[in-house]
C-alpha cells in the first residue's frame, strides 16, 4: 500500500497551477550534450580522484569514462552549465544527471558505494543551475530527480535456455531505487521522474521505494512516470499497450505520465496520444531528436522536432514536453516557442 497521507511538497501546487494555464517545458537530453564535451578518463575521474574531494569510498580499478552521472561529483561544472542552458532555452524542469546512479546500474562502474553521493550531488548540481536561471529571469525552474530503469529487468529472463531465471527481483530493485530516492530528497529534487520504463515491473519497484522514501522525509514529492515504447506493435519491452502501462501505474496518482526515448516524436505520436485519451493526470511527452542514423547520432533539426511536438499540443494530447536523447538547448528552445501559445491538454472528464 502506497501511503498518501503524507504531507504533499509544496512545489506541487505551485507546478498544478502553472500547468492549468500552459504547457510545461522539461528539459533535454544530458548525455548527448555530454558527448559533445569529448571527454578522456581523466575528465571522468577528476585526474584520478575518482570520487572527488572529500571522498569516503572505496577505490576502483574499473575505467569511468563513459560513467556520466559520476561528472556530478567530478565535472560539477560541466554538468550545472548543460543543464543552466536548458534552463534558459525555456525548461521549467531540469531532470537530475543521475539516470544510472543506482547501485545496481553502477557496479557496471566499482562505483556502489559512491551512489549516496552522486544523487545527493546530482540533486545539487541541478538544484544551483535551477537557481542560476531563475535569478537571471524571475520564473521558477523545478528540479526532477531522474531514476532510469537500471540495467536488468525484473519480468524478462535474459537466459532463452531457462526462461525462469531472473537478473534481479522487485525487492533488489526497490532497495536500490530507495538508497537513490533518499539521496535525490536529501539533495533538494522537488520532483521524482522515474523514466525510460522498458519493465513496468521495475518502475513498480521505483514506484513503491519512492513511496517506502517519502515516508522516510516525511513529505510526498510528485511523480513523473515515463515509459519508452521499443517495439514496432506499440509496447513497452514486458509487452504493455500504452493503456496497460498507465493502469499499471495509475495507483501512484503520478503528477505525470508519458512517454520518451526510443522513439522521434512521429513515431511516438499515436502512443501518447493513446495514453492521454485515458489517463487522469497531466501527460507528458519526450521524445528523441528523431531516429539515429548509423553513426548513432540524432539529426533532426530543432525547428523539425519543434514542429512534431506542436502538433502533439494542437491535438491536446499533452501537458508537458522536452526531449530525449540528441535534442540539445536549441531544440527544447524551438520547442518551448512553438508550444508557447497552444493550450495544455484537458483532462478527460
Ligand atoms: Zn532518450
């Protein structure tokens, strides 16, 4: 049992009442934006000093390039000056740079016992690049906590010869999800956006540590919960329809729901608007900068991707849109301009 009598943050009223008059902005993508920055090893482990000043942990011998949320610790910088430009290309919401900052995504990394650190410095991070910008401009700018699916999934065997067996089990994922939740709280995220849901089983597992977390701060924080559609028929990787995957998670009464990644916005089109014909909270909607091509980079134009997100707010089927993976400041920029005089959807009566 999800426990609702708690306290809700204050933020959500506030968000609430600025989503009744317009469609809101998230931002986009970090690790593209982090690519383009080209960094080496070093870069990755701050010359060495792999878990940055101050460090409690463990040493590792495990190469750290390519481990992006460890930049919060090492890159601090680097990763508040992305999210700061997103904020000024029109975002009201900057998501944490913590996508993979839970135990089980970084043992990839050595890096277990570093995740404490990494939420409680991704909240930060995104939380002073929130204050950058609304210091600059006067509008409010809300920090997501990002929690991504991890790196196994807990309905799927990924052995063919024992269809039984499973990576991971709920309770895993949901004391892993917990230990990154409370770090996120601790750093200051006003929001919790557990995204890129492949196996609704593990954002069930998020779903419930958000909740086991929330009683731990003592407030509830609103939820954002987004799935990505892998498959040419329109489901989810554990084979949900998009009106599955929202009753399947429709008990978290989430702030949001929607989807992103995978996809361009063309081909995500009817999914969202599948999923904003029944589901009773605001709809959010994220998609990539169109398919990659066979270098693995996105290239669709901001003025392209723009145009597909506005025809999603013309057919009133969301309320808040950014983007995945390959859109930089000046796609969420395109964005936020050709949604800004469309009208959020409205939810179904
Ligand atoms: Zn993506």
């Amino acid at each position: 049992m999800l426990n609702f009598s708690l306290p809700e943050a204050p933020c959500l009223a506030t968000l609430r009442a600025l989503a009744a008059r317009r469609i809101l902005i998230l931002d986009g993508a970090m690790g593209t934006m982090i690519q383009t920055l080209n960094m080496t090893e070093e870069d990755f482990t701050g010359n060495g000093h792999v878990h940055g000043p101050g460090c409690r942990h463990h040493p590792t011998d495990h190469p750290q390039k390519g481990n992006n949320d460890l930049l919060v610790l090492t890159q601090p910088k680097a990763v508040e000056d992305i999210q700061f430009r997103f904020a000024m290309a029109g975002a009201d919401i900057l998501e944490t740079n913590t996508f993979s900052s839970t135990t089980i995504a970084q043992a990839d990394y050595g890096l277990e016992a570093a995740v404490r650190d990494l939420n409680v410095a991704g909240a930060q991070v995104a939380r002073r690049a929130a204050d950058r910008a609304q210091a600059e401009d006067g509008r409010p700018r809300f920090v997501a906590g990002a929690v991504g699916p991890t790196n196994r999934t807990a309905s799927i065997s990924p052995d063919v010869n024992d269809p039984g067996y499973r990576a991971v089990t709920f309770d895993d994922l949901r004391i892993a999800y917990g230990e990154q939740i409370d770090g996120l709280v601790e750093g200051g995220a006003d929001l919790i956006l557990i995204e890129t849901i492949f196996d609704t089983l593990n954002a069930k597992a998020a779903i419930f540590a958000a909740f086991e977390s929330f009683a731990r701060a003592g407030r509830r924080l609103p939820l954002m919960i987004s799935g990505t559609i892998t498959d040419a028929s329109g489901r989810t990787l554990s084979g949900q329809t998009p009106t599955a995957f929202w009753h399947s998670v429709a008990h978290a009464h989430p702030f949001t729901v929607g989807l992103n990644c995978a996809l361009g916005a063309a081909a995500m089109r009817p999914h969202m608007a599948e999923i904003a014909a029944v589901a009773t909270c605001l709809t959010c909607a994220y998609p990539n900068a169109g398919l990659p091509n066979a270098f693995g980079a996105y290239d669709e134009t901001p003025e392209q991707t723009a145009a597909q997100v506005a025809g999603f707010a013309r057919e009133g089927i969301v309320n808040v849109v950014g983007g995945c993976c390959g859109t930089t400041p000046d796609h969420i920029r395109a964005i936020a301009e050709a949604v800004a005089p469309l009208a959020p959807r409205k939810l179904p009566a």
